[in-house]
C-alpha cells in the first residue's frame, strides 16, 4: 500500500474542489469574524455550527433527523 500508485485523482474532482472551496470560505469567514466582532461572539458563533449543519442537511439533503439527533444538538 505504501507504494500504490493512482491512475486518477478521483472520482468526483469537481466535488473535491467544491469542498476545499467551501472549506476555504468557511475558514476565512471565521477569522474575519474574530477579527471584526468581540471574541464570545464570534466562538458562539462558531458553536452553534452543528445546529445550523443540521437544519440544512434536512432542508437541502432532505434527511430525515430523528429524535437522537435533536437530543444531541
């Protein structure tokens, strides 16, 4: 396995750039925040990420959430 070579650079290469793109803005947005807004707002902000995750994972992805994950969030 050490020496496995690919003969390709995915399956969804479009996928992989939408994701280091969105990962990119994500990140910049953070730093932007902490450097415009105080600190606890920005780390509150940043906190309350897996609400949001999935609010729109059953809005745009259509999945269904069920109980353990509202208790969790």
């Amino acid at each position: 396995m050490l020496f496995y070579k690919s003969s390709s650079i995915g399956g969804k290469p479009f996928l992989l750039v939408m994701r280091g793109v969105f990962g990119f803005s994500a990140m910049f947005c953070f730093f932007y925040s902490i450097s415009v807004l105080p600190l606890a707002t920005a780390s509150t902000f940043v906190k309350t990420a897996p609400i949001f995750t999935a609010l729109f994972a059953g809005y745009i992805l259509k999945e269904k959430a069920g109980p353990k994950v509202w208790t969790a969030l």
